[in-house]
C-alpha cells in the first residue's frame, strides 16, 4: 500500500511542475521526496549552501572563515584507519559540535569512477562493487580514499581537489595459483595503515600510505606525490604456510588486514579464509621492513596441522600451545555458575554488564588439571583419526580451519603495552561441525601477540565450537581504567557474537562483558534462546552440528542424533552479528559508544557431503513460515568504560547497522543505510541533527581539517549494507562527501521558551504537521507490538502513518528568540533536491576507472 501511494504522489507531483521546470529538476525532486518519505521519518535542517557538482570536478560549496584556534595533530588529523594509533575512533577537536552542527552544510562531493571494464565480470560478489570500502585517511589536510579496486585518490580536505591518484592493474585471475580464489573486490578498513618513519624497504619515508590489495600484495604509496615505493608479496600460496592439506584453499571474501610497528620496522599480516570447509590453516606473520624486500621474521599458528600435509598431524596442538602461552589462555562461558539449565544464567538473559570475578565468565585452559585439559581438548578440530562418517564427506582432507580477522584495524599496543599486537581470528569453518568437534580453538577469538618474535601472550576465545558464524572480526581498542587503584590498559572488544569485552591488555584477564539488556528496545530478549554461548567443557555442545542440536537431542545426545539433520529456527543475533561495526572510545570522559542491532535470520540445516564439501558452510537462511514480518532495528549505547554500565540509548528502528559509530565534538555520530548521519549528544543521547545526505552510507565519517585548520566531516556515499538493504533508498554511485561549517552568525542574545505536551490514544492512522520551532516524536505500537519511533523537527511538514495502535505523540515547542529555521534553513525537499541534482549530474559521464 505504502509504495502505490508513494507512486501516486510522485506522479501528481511531477504532473504539476512539468510546466515550469526542467525534466532533470523535475526527477530530482521526485528521488527527494522518495527518499525522504520513505526514509526514517525524521525532517532535515540543512544550511543552504552552493553546492552545484558537475562530472568532471568536485564542487565547492561558498569560502568558509578559518577557525581562529590552532588545531593539535589530534584534532587535525584522521591519520589511521580508526583515527588514532589506539583504534578509539574518537577526534578531540570541538569547531564542530552539537550546537554548531545546526550550520554543517554541503562543502564538497566526488564522483568515484566505476569499476574498470576489466574487472566487471567481478562485481556482484559478496560486497564486491565499485565504492570506497576503507576509511578515508585525513592528514595535514590532505584526504586519501582507496576503492574497492584499489585506486587511491588524493584530495585537499579544503575544497576536493584532486591531488594524484594512484592505480593499481588488477586482473581478474592475477591470482591464480595461489590458493585464494579470485580477486575479491571488497575492502575494509584494517586493509590499510599509514606511516611516517623511514624503513629500508622500498625504501620507505616520510607520510606513507600502505594497504593490502585485492592481489595479495601489500603496496606503500608515497602520501605527497602519490608514487609507489614498495609493493611486495605477503602470501606465495599454500606453500608458505606449514600444514596444509593440498586441498586447501583461502577463499575469504575481502583482502586481509595489515598493521605496522613504525618503531620496530614489522609489518603483521595474515589471510581471511571463510566460507568454504575446506580453509587453508590459520596463521599471522611478521615481516621485516628494515631490509629490502621485506623478508618474514615470523609465522605463528593458531590451529592445528591438517591432514596429508609437510607437517605430523599433532591431536596435543592446543594443549602445547596454551602450555607456551606466557599469560592467560581462555574462552568465554558466562554460564558456568548459577545456571538452572545447564546452559545460561539469569544474568546473562537479563543482558547489561557482567563483572568476571576469579574466572565466573570465563573457563581458564592455565589452570585446568592436565587430565582435564587433555579429556577436552584432545584432538581438538578433528583432524586426527577421522571417523568414516568424516573421510566420505571430505575425502581424508582437512576437516576445518579458522582464517584471521577482519573489519576494524588490527591494534598496536602503546605505553604499558608497547611491543604487543592484538589480532583477532575468523568464525570455525564450515560453519557445521559433523567433523570438528571441541571448542576448536582459536576460532573466534582475540589473541595477543609479540609483535617481534610472533609468541604467545595471552588469547581469549569468545564463542566455543561456533556454529552460528560468530566471528570476533571487527573491532579492537585500547583504553586506560583505573582497577583496583590500579592504572591498567584494556583493549576493548566487539565481536559478531554480540558482546562488548574489557580485557586487561597486559594480562588478557576478562573484566567484565556486556550484552544489549532484554526489553529495553524491543520486549524480551535480546538473543534467541540457543543464541548464547556454548559450554566448551559439555561434550554434547561441542558435538552438536548445528544449535538446535542440543533440543533436538537433548533426551539421546548420541553423536548420530548431534550430527545428523536438525530443525531451522529463528537466529539472532544472526550470520549478520550482533556487532557487525566499529565502536568509538572518547578517552576525555571515559566512555563507550557502540552500535548493536537484531537483523533475525530463519536459518536451516543443509549438513555436508562429499560433493558439498568444497562449496558449501553447512547451513544457510531459509524461508520461515511462522516468522511474520520481521523488523530490523539497531541501537546505539553509550556505556561508561569503567563498570560497563548504560549511560543512555538510542533506537534506530526499522534497519540495522554497518559500518561504526565515531566520537566528535561531543557528538556521536552514526551513518545509515537509509541515507542519514546521525549527530547524537554524546552526554544526553538527544537527537542534534539528523543530516540526510541522499545515499546510502556502510562506513564512517572521517574528522580531520583543511590546511587552512577548517574541520569537515568526510565520508563515502553510495554503497548499501546486508544488514540494512530493506531501508536503503537506492543505489546511487559512489562519492566522496565533505561537510563543513557554513556561514555561521554571530552569537545572539536573544532567549527562548520551550513547552513540551504528551498525548496517548488509540488510533489507526497518524497525522503529523509540524510548524517551525516545533518538534514532535511519534511512538506507535501496532497490533503485533512492534514499537515505530518518528521525530518531526524543524520545517513545517506533515507525514501520515497508518496501521492500528497505541500512539504516543510528544510535541516540543520553542518560542521566542531567533529562529535558525526562518535565517538559515530551507524547506528540506528544496536541499535534497540540490544533493539529489548533483548526484543525477555526477552519474551522466561517469566512466570506469582506466
């Protein structure tokens, strides 16, 4: 019904306007209206500013005054892939803040070329497509965006001026012969790093910008003139990596990550490997940067030797290993104190914080007797004496494997922690477990290393035996609590599992984990009720093949029951995580911002066999005929970093989430797929601004300065998530966009008034208008009890809901004073339509990137 009148307000609107305006002028305010009806409800208070982009150039919005305060290097700069050296995603610099950013106005946009005709048989992939998929690096004014295609382009943050660009000649079967598939064409942020020491290789000084291309090559791009001065190869094939099954394979979806100890001249690298059964072994290794080529100082192993390769099967692998681990080893099991079912707790159904008190969450591989260290993890992965069951389905060949971790930048550490890194790891392949059976370690976990010799010093798995695709790719930070009286570094760590962790960076000491509470956002639970991890000590959950296994046999857990067909249910947090971003830290007031979101998935059993072995996770999302609708929604929390309790939340409902959230100026802002950035107070959790940019948006904004020391926002537009593509608005091509501060006036005197009036009633359709200075919030709940927010603010408006409920409307009126939307704003329809004119003008004559 709601598209039929979306068609048929279109259509009289564009009959009306024909006699008057230009067919161009006429589509673009039809797409604007679309967009902003069928967007997440919220009007727009943009600043009107000269924004007329064309195809061949970036367009430049009116001169802006410099800021009169000299920035720091913190607060000028977005100089790694996470913002700073911590990873914290976080920028001091306060010119743009909540009350300012009512003055944020189009500075700039770029029209990213397409992909090149020589790699279109590519695209359509797994996140494969044109756009930009790493953040863009801002330093001392310059702005460096890389495509999924590994073009990087050079702008001045002042006004998109194309500095250089710099190409690298992808083909299609470039890799060929090196076990990893075909060129992916998906990057994400930790696929880059940037430096500015000087190192033997290449050689390599000054401002330097480095990242893992699609070829399995690491490139190092001089940032001033755009040249190449090092690419070397950081992976040869199955060869270079002792015990693999000649089979075995590195499919992963996306280049893997890099991170670089300026310091001490080592680059760490390792392979993302998912997908498929049959994944090479997981490693991570060191490279020597201080020689020319860089030569591999170390390689370590984080699973166990497969079968038929140049190294002995080794059934005591993990056993070694945690015996040469210096500090702890561990995996994380909320549920072994205090549970009436054998599984969870109160607490852990409850959701918020949970505090690890002498090891309540946590099952501790140090300190467990060898009797019961080897009973458990014995064989662990299955890969010694494979039962007949396991050598029909994968040939004698490996029976599973673990690849590293991807999403957010790996981590250095710093200070207290100086001479480590933290490296996470991928989800258990397959993804059922008819011939992996155990915890299999260390999937899923995050695991510190040295970063000089490639020893172990500490590793924490986050979710036993996954068989849910609950990899702890993503995000990692470090911060600084006070335990005990005590200075500590923590890491900070987000997983696909959906749990926030504090860690003790030194030691790898869980302090606390926390969980989105049940029945704040939507009533219930926050996970499904086989959602919560396994106990890597119950032998029947680390047999299941698939998690309904432990209901379906719970009255005969034999190992024919555990691993044969099983029942579908209804999965979240899904295959798509609890977290599927990156969270922010603001080290100034100690606190966390992160988003979670539920985007349910009905999943079913497939199993494997000898002909789907090689193609194939084992399970996969399948129709639901009981499911209903089911509505996506995600929530940013802000969570103070020492007791991991809630400060504030705020819902986005009716889409989930991808990307990351960042702190700035005392905003949290957050971009969407339905083509919005989010300016949340961080102090309050109110709304300050609700930017529609037009385009959908999966990665973070980036806050650095011109050289001029005016701030911007940046960001790539044009890409959709998995998570949210229900909300997204319309694929438009993809563009670099700059946000500045535009002519904001001087300080006025004036005062104001407010009132506030809250109505419930039972109705079947709503009706809102508002009128300038006025705000209205809309919270409907529908028959079925799904909760719909929407806000109003600002220009005068009207939007109808419809479908019955329970409505609760709250109007906020401003009075008196001097009003922003009278001065400075415009009508919102009349600014989307300037964003949406130079998307339509930027699309005609794009051409592929040479």
């Amino acid at each position: 019904m709601t598209k039929v009148l979306l068609k048929n307000m279109t259509k009289g609107i564009t009959k009306s306007m024909k006699k008057t305006l230009s067919n161009t002028s006429i589509r673009a305010i039809a797409i604007s209206l679309l967009f902003a009806i069928s967007g997440i409800g919220a009007s727009i208070l943009i600043n009107p500013v000269s924004a007329q982009p064309n195809s061949a150039a970036p367009s430049v919005a009116a001169p802006v005054a410099a800021a009169t305060a000299p920035l720091t290097q913190a607060e000028a700069n977005w100089e790694y892939p996470n913002g700073n050296a911590f990873n914290q995603d976080y920028n001091p610099q306060f010119q743009i803040n909540s009350s300012s950013a009512q003055y944020l106005g189009l500075s700039w946009i770029y029209p990213l070329p397409d992909i090149p005709t020589s790699l279109s048989s590519l695209a359509g992939g797994i996140g494969a497509g044109p756009g930009v998929g790493m953040k863009v690096i801002i330093v001392n004014g310059t702005a460096l965006a890389t495509t999924s295609f590994d073009e990087t382009i050079a702008f001045d943050v002042q006004n998109g001026n194309v500095l250089w660009t710099f190409f690298t000649p992808l083909a299609p079967n470039q890799t060929q012969g090196e076990a990893t598939g075909p060129v992916p064409l998906h990057s994400h942020d930790g696929n880059e790093w940037f430096t500015t020491a000087s190192f033997a290789a290449g050689p390599v000084s000054g401002p330097t910008l480095w990242w893992q291309g699609q070829n399995n090559r690491v490139y190092a791009i001089n940032a001033i003139s755009g040249k190449e001065v090092l690419n070397f190869s950081d992976f040869t094939g199955l060869s270079m990596v002792a015990g693999n099954s000649p089979q075995s394979i590195y499919n992963g979806i996306g280049a893997s990550n890099i991170v670089i100890n300026q310091q001490l001249g080592i680059l760490v690298s390792g392979h993302d490997a998912e997908i498929d059964a049959d994944n090479g072994r997981g490693f991570f290794a060191g490279w020597n940067l201080n020689v020319n080529p860089p030569t591999m100082k170390w390689i370590t192993y984080d699973v166990p030797p497969q079968p038929n390769s140049n190294v002995p099967l080794n059934p005591y692998f993990d056993q070694q290993l945690i015996a040469n681990i210096s500090q702890n080893a561990g995996t994380f099991y909320p549920g072994q104190f205090g549970s009436t079912n054998d599984y969870t707790t109160a607490s852990e159904l409850a959701g918020g914080v949970q505090m690890n008190t002498n090891d309540s969450l946590v099952v501790n591989w140090k300190t467990m007797s060898p009797t019961l260290l080897n009973a458990t993890l014995y064989n662990d992965w299955g890969q010694s004496d494979q039962s007949a069951q396991c050598l029909a389905i994968d040939g004698g060949g490996s029976t599973g494997s673990t690849g590293s971790g991807w999403g957010g930048a790996w981590l250095l550490g710093s200070g207290q922690s100086a001479g480590l890194v933290y490296v996470p790891t991928n989800n258990k392949d397959p993804f059922t477990g008819p011939c992996d059976p155990g915890t299999d370690l260390w999937s899923a976990s995050i695991i510190a290393l040295n970063v000089t010799t490639g020893a172990w010093v500490w590793a924490l798995q986050t979710t036993s035996h996954d068989i849910w695709d609950y990899d702890c790719s993503w995000y990692q930070a470090l911060a600084n609590e006070t335990i005990n009286g005590v200075n500590t570094e923590v890491v900070l760590k987000t997983c696909k599992d959906g749990y926030l962790f504090e860690i003790n960076a030194l030691t790898g000491n869980l302090i606390w984990a926390w969980n989105p509470p049940s029945n704040i956002v939507v009533p219930g639970p926050s996970r499904c009720n086989i959602c919560y991890p396994f106990n890597p000590l119950n032998s029947t959950m680390m047999n299941a093949d698939f998690p309904t296994a432990i209901l379906d046999c719970k009255a005969t857990p034999t190992i024919a029951c555990l691993r044969g067909p099983q029942q579908p249910f209804l999965q979240y947090p899904s295959e798509l995580a609890g977290f599927e971003d990156e969270q922010s830290y603001d080290s100034a007031t100690n606190m966390i911002y992160a988003v979670s979101h539920v985007v349910p998935s009905y999943m079913g059993y497939f199993g494997l066999n000898s002909s789907t072995y090689f193609s194939s996770t084992g399970e996969g999302g399948v129709p639901c005929p009981t499911c209903g609708t089911l509505y996506n929604n995600a929530t940013i929390w802000a969570i103070h970093a020492d007791t991991g309790q809630i400060a504030w939340h705020y819902n986005i409902p009716l889409q989930g989430y991808r990307g990351g959230v960042v702190i700035s100026g005392g905003l949290v802002l957050a971009d969407l797929s339905s083509g919005d950035i989010l300016m949340v107070n961080a102090a309050t959790g109110q709304l300050v601004r609700d930017y529609y940019i037009g385009a959908p948006m999966d990665q973070l904004v980036s806050v650095g300065s011109s050289v001029q020391g005016q701030e911007s926002f940046i960001v790539p537009v044009g890409t959709c998530s998995f998570e949210a593509i229900s909300t997204c608005p319309g694929t438009t091509p993809g563009d670099v966009v700059a946000l500045t501060l535009q002519n904001v006036p001087p300080v006025t005197s004036a005062s104001a008034s407010t009132s506030t009036t809250t109505v419930t009633s039972t109705t079947t359709s709503v009706t809102t208008t508002t009128i300038p200075g006025q705000t209205i919030t809309t919270t409907t709940t529908l028959g079925n009890g799904q909760v719909v927010t929407t806000t109003i603010t600002g220009a005068a408006s009207t939007v109808t809901l419809s479908g019955s409920g329970q409505v609760t409307t709250t109007t906020t009126t401003t009075t008196g004073g001097v009003s922003s939307t009278a001065l400075y704003g415009v009508a919102a329809v009349a600014v989307i339509f300037i964003i949406a004119t130079g998307y339509l003008a930027m699309t005609r004559g794009r051409k592929p990137a040479s």
